[in-house]
C-alpha cells in the first residue's frame, strides 16, 4: 500500500509558467511537438529493447538503458504530464517491464558481475567504462533506470483511476526500484561538515577496472543526483523516511559543490571538489572541467525536484542556476556554450538541452529560450534526434502545454 508525504508531482517542475508566445502559437509548437513526438515513437518500436542485441553474451551492456532507454522511460512520464493520455503510461509499463527483465538478477539466465553475483541493477563491459571487460553496475545508470519507474509508482498513487488501472504495476515497479538502491548502500557514506551532515556515494573498493573512477572514491556530481532522484520519488511513493533522508543528505552535498561566478551565475564540476574535505578524499580522473549541459540537466531535475518537496533549496539557489542558463550557457537560438561555466561554443548535444526547462519557473526567459534552441533554431518539422531528443520533445511539449492553461 503506498502513503502519501507531502505534495505529489503532478507536473513537471518549471513548466507551470507562462509563455511569451501567443496561444494559437502555442497550440501549434505542442502540435508540432506532439506530431514529432508521435512519429519517432511509432518509427522506432521498442528503441534500444532488443535483448538478443543488447544483453546477450559478450555484447551485454547497460549502458544503452542507463543513457538511452532511460530518457524513452523518462520522455513517456513528461508525455503523460503534457497530453493526460494513459497510452503514455501503458507504454513506459511496456518498456519497463522489460527493462526490469533485463536486470542482472531477473534475467534468466542471470547475470553476473566482476564479483560473480547476480544482483538488482544493470552491469556493463562497455569499454567506455571499464578498462577490462569485467561487469559493473554504476550507480548513475541505476539511477537514470529507476527514476521514471519510482516516477510512475508516485504518479498512479496520487490519482484513484490510476491507481484502479495500474496499482499492482506501480507496486511492483517500487519494489524492484527499492531492491536496486538497497544495492547501492554498501556504497554509501556520511559525514559530518561542520555542524552540517551531507552523503555521497563511493565506488565499490575492490573495483581497481573503472575507467577514470578510483576505488572506494567519491563519485562524478551527477551519479548523485541521479540516484537522487529516485530517492525522492520514492518518498513521494512510499512515504518511508529513509528515502527523503538520503536525499536530504545528497542535497547537502550538492549545495556544498556550488560556485557562484562573478556573473551571479551558480555552477558545479562534473566531479565533486569536496574541497573540505581531506586532500585524498576525492580523485577526479583527470577530468577538472565545469559540468556539462547534458549530465547538468540531471542535476537540475534533482534540485528542482528536492525544492519543491524537500525545501532544502532557497530562492536566491534556483536563480542562481538560471542564471547560469541565461548568461553562462544560452548564446542563442542557434549557438550555446557545452560546459555550463560559459567555455566550449558550439551546438554539440543540443538535444539534451529540454532538461532546463525545470528553471523556467525561476526564469521565464529560459522557457523561450530552450524552446527557441530546439524548435525555432532546429526548424519548426525537425523531428527528435535519438533518446535525449525524445525526452526533450515531451519536456518542451509539457511546457507549451501547461503555459497556455
């Protein structure tokens, strides 16, 4: 049975804001985007759920579902929100459900890791990730898997007739997401800053393969707030305290990890400074960039969504991360810089961008300029380009759906 804390997300953070277009211009951009919505869904079946393809033998690999299937998961929650359509969710179910059998420990026959167990998460050899073609499951594809999942399980128990319709998915769907992050805790640490507790996670210490990951090392910002994610949803879900600690306590950390630019503009690094913490406590890889825009959209949704049901984040914050957009990121329709600390011009990954629509509540600017980037500066008939394309369709649609109510 699940409990209720607090408000439900019933809209996706950052959409309920008013757009500078006209209504009938709003009519046709969620038109246009459904349209293309649609048609890439139609077009590409079951996207990257091809088990003979994906999770067979030596071609096993997560990473596919960790950083394509999960945004089709995610993209049919935004649909969902911006049309009220259950197909939108009958379809997640589908997709889901077999996600959920390609996990290491469902498939049949199991998989198993570098360690020889077969457990609730999804491991890869991708070579991208590890340096030998030992199995691993990192939490940040955990993460990106399970949150529309825990997303669907709040979202049904927050309505009756969804709850009539789809109550034991849900329920099973928290139970399998709640498996997974029980998998996790033995990577899990807390500390004390000050008078201020905060948590992270670690990887696993036996695990010297990782590609730019130390062992027993704290991991990349977004593998955070990724996983964070979940746990919120889950609170939502579940109304058990131990999901809406772990999320307070990753919210602490991110909020130490914030630099404010001369521009007033807040930023974070792909890897986590800990600056105080002990000089050996964090490698970074060799990697001492500002984050991305893309792996910045997950963190965006995390501290959007911790604002809005956990409070932990103040005004002053989220105008800080919009500012970043406006004045570090956006150059304009057609042009952004990569890295969120205003370097790297250019249009790689613009695909990813619909994420920062969770700022426009703080910005109204920023709607208009993500939508601008992505229907305007792409062409009125473009249609998504892969998973981040389709998750960045729904976000936009959602937005110049709920704007012109």
């Amino acid at each position: 049975m699940f409990k209720r804390r607090g408000m439900i997300l019933l809209f996706v953070p950052g959409l309920w804001v008013l757009s500078c277009a006209s209504p009938a211009e709003e009519r046709v951009g969620v038109n246009v985007m459904l349209d293309a919505f649609r048609s890439v869904d139609d077009g590409m079946g079951l996207w990257y759920l091809d088990p003979a393809q994906y999770r067979d033998g030596d071609n096993k690999d997560s990473a596919l579902l960790g950083n394509s299937e999960c945004d089709v998961l995610a993209a049919y929650m935004a649909a969902f929100r911006a049309t009220g359509d259950v197909h939108w969710l009958d379809r997640l179910e589908e997709h889901a459900r077999i996600v959920l059998s390609m996990r290491d420990d469902l498939h049949d026959p199991p998989f198993k890791d570098y360690r020889g167990e077969s457990s609730a998460a999804w491991t890869t050899h991708d070579a991208n990730y590890v340096t030998e073609p030992k199995n691993y499951a990192f939490i940040v594809e955990s993460g990106n898997i399970t949150f529309p999942l825990a997303d669907f399980a709040q979202m049904v128990d927050s309505q009756k007739a969804l709850k009539e319709k789809y109550g034991e998915t849900a329920a099973l769907f928290a139970e399998r997401v709640a498996e997974t992050l029980r998998h996790h805790d033995e990577q899990w640490v807390t500390t004390k800053v000050g008078d201020l507790e905060v948590g992270y996670y670690v990887a696993r210490k036996d695990a010297d393969f990782l590609n730019g990951i130390q062992p027993g090392k704290p991991l990349p910002t977004n593998y955070h707030t990724s996983i964070g994610r979940t746990h919120i949803m889950m609170w939502l879900a579940t109304g058990e305290e131990r999901y809406k600690k772990k999320a307070e306590l990753i919210g602490a950390f991110v909020q130490l990890e914030l630099v404010k630019l001369e521009s007033g503009a807040l930023i974070w690094y792909y890897w986590p400074r800990m600056e105080y913490m002990p000089l050996d406590t964090v490698v970074n890889g060799g990697n001492v960039d500002a984050e991305d825009v893309s792996h910045a959209t997950i963190t965006i949704e995390f501290m959007a969504l911790a604002r809005r049901h956990l409070q932990i984040y103040s005004d002053e914050t989220m105008a800080g991360l919009a500012k970043m957009f406006t004045d570090q990121v956006y150059i304009d329709n057609a042009r952004y810089h990569f890295l969120i600390d205003g370097t790297w011009p250019g249009t790689r990954g613009v695909y990813t961008l619909g994420g920062f629509m969770y700022l426009a509540e703080h910005n109204r600017r920023i709607g208009e300029m993500v939508r601008g980037m992505l229907i305007d500066g792409l062409g009125a008939h473009a249609k998504p380009e892969g998973a981040a394309g389709f998750k960045s369709t729904a976000q936009i649609m959602a937005y110049l759906s709920q704007s012109k109510r």
